[in-house]
C-alpha cells in the first residue's frame, strides 16, 4: 500500500478516506481502540478540495530553515524527529516529559479538511491527520487556574540554518486562550494525505487552528504550558502593530501594509486565482461564539 503514494495523488484519492491511512498513523488509531470506521472527515470537507501535496509540502513558511517559500523543503530534513518528546507543565495535574509514542498511543488519529490561510494572503486546502488538542491536554489534566496555552517550538542551531539569523527571537513561541486551545476545531496535527508530516510541514506534531492566520499553527512542537496569563507569541513581539495575540482570520481588518478581504489560492495554475477571505477564514458559525462582545479591531 505504502507504494501508492509515491505516485500522483489525484483529489478522488484524497476523498477515499481511511485507504490511504499509512501504519504510524493508522497504528495510533488502532491503539486508541478505533477502527476505520471512526475515521472520518467533517461535512464541510465534503466542498473543499485540497491543495496538492506537492504544493502543500514545497511551498512552506518555517523560518527556522530560512524565510524562502523553498528552503523548509530543502534544509528540513536535517531536523531530527525520532526520539520525540513534549514537556507538558504548568498548570496541570501531570507534568512531564510525554514520549512521542506513548501520546500517539492514547490519541485518536482523524482525517480533518481544513482551509488554511497565511496572514500573507495566500491560503490552501490541507488534508490533515491528527487528533484533537482537547485530548492532549485532558490527559494532561487542566488545573481550575489555568486560562492560556503556550506552545514553544524546538530549538536546534545545528540542525537548522535559519536560527543563525535573529529574524524572529528564537524559539519559535504561540499561544492560545484556553477556549480557543479546547476547541474541537483545534487539533495537533501528525500527518497530511494520510502519510506521517513531513519535516517542513512541522514534523511530528504541530497545531492547527483553521479560523486564526496561519502563524499561530505553531510546528514542530516541544512544549506546552498551561498558564494563568496571556503568554507571549513571537510575531506579536517582532511587531506588535501588525500582529496581534487573536489572530483571527478576518476579511474586514485589514494589516497594515495590505488588504486582508482576498486571498490568492496556491497551486491554482499559471495564473493565480484569487477568492475573497471568509470570516473567521469560514468557521464563523463553529467559533463565532467564542468572541462574541469582543471588538475584533482591537482584538486583531
Ligand atoms: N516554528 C514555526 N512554526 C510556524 C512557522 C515558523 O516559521 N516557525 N511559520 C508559520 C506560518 S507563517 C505559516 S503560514 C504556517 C505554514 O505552515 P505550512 O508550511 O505547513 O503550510 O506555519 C506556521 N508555523
Ligand atoms: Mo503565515
């Protein structure tokens, strides 16, 4: 089986749940005491049609390999992803160092279609493996305090040319309310078209959230901690005026130096379709609720 996505994958492929699962992700499943038939996409996945994987996984934003569209692809395999742990303290009731395995292993692994729009106007369709946050931090156990997540991405000088350069002040941080963070939305993501992530794609685990610029889906992930106050994100330290804490995909709020209202659609041919940005990048009626009375100009 494993030889059939060495090959074209074609859009049919991708809507054939489940038969393209490969072992590490299907064995997380398994595990976890769900079969196929829990495997599964979300309605609204049904209209969406994902982007290439040769576009998903060449043209990439991982500046700890460099800032060019190309270089995660090109220098991030030299980033080491076996062993793997994630530190999980903080507020919780199990602090630790929690193995790779042993998290896939308590995990439910699903398929998720998600839309995926980079706060530089371009956006992509991703066929998604991964379970949900809510889960990871369950097991963890939230403490009553605890009302923010903070993610910190790993950190390797030898393994990763970009950090030579201080364009961001390493590592790699984000964060999220814990709302947000608990939202069945929100997942660690551990493959895309049913193969293991690759390294430029944030290899083995990195969050999601399909409403929020495409930045605050942190990569390659080597820390959690539940807090009790806003914890800082790095784009908002580079530039607090242009990037905020929420982050929400927003049409009517445009950046500072562009229109936020379109997008241009990746791997759409030669010449580059563009389509208007959805509120809350089309998740409004799932999220909405989470902001409501909030003024989203000021919270941007
Ligand atoms: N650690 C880390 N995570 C990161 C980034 C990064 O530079 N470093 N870039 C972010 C940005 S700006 C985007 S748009 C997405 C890109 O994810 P993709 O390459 O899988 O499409 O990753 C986000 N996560
Ligand atoms: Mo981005």
């Amino acid at each position: 089986m494993a030889y059939r996505w060495k090959n074209d994958l074609t859009d049919r492929d991708v809507t054939d749940e489940a038969v393209y699962l490969n072992r590490r992700q299907l064995l997380a499943g398994a595990a976890a005491g769900v079969g196929l038939a829990g495997i599964g996409s979300r309605a609204t996945a049904a209209e969406l049609e994902p982007t290439s994987w040769e576009d998903v996984t060449s043209y990439n934003n991982y500046y700890e390999f460099g800032t060019g569209k190309d270089d995660p692809a090109k220098y991030a395999h030299r980033l080491t992803v076996e062993p793997w742990s994630v530190q999980i303290d903080g507020l919780v009731d199990s602090p630790g160092s929690y193995a790779f395995e042993d998290i896939m292993a308590k995990m439910t692994v699903e398929e998720r279609i998600y839309r995926f729009r980079c706060v530089e106007a371009w956006s992509m369709v991703v066929p998604w493996n991964g379970f949900e946050l809510a889960d990871l931090l369950e097991m963890a156990g939230v403490q009553s305090g605890a009302k923010y997540v903070a993610f910190e991405t790993a950190l390797r000088p030898d393994e990763m040319p970009g950090v030579a350069r201080p364009v961001l002040d390493w590592p790699y941080v984000e964060g999220l309310r814990l709302d947000e963070a608990m939202h069945p939305l929100t997942i660690m993501a551990t493959g895309i078209y049913g193969r293991d992530i690759p390294n430029q794609n944030g290899a083995p685990l990195r969050l999601v959230v399909p409403w929020k610029y495409g930045f605050k889906s942190i990569k390659s992930i080597v820390r959690i901690t539940l807090t009790e106050d806003e914890p800082p994100t790095s784009w908002n330290k580079a530039n607090p005026r242009e990037y905020g804490f929420y982050s929400n995909v927003n049409p009517e709020v445009d950046h500072p130096r562009w229109s936020q209202a379109s997008e241009r659609v990746i791997g759409t041919g030669l010449f580059a379709r563009r389509q208007d940005t959805l509120m809350f990048n089309g998740y409004a009626d799932e999220v909405g609720a989470l902001y409501a009375g909030m003024d989203l100009t000021k919270n941007f």
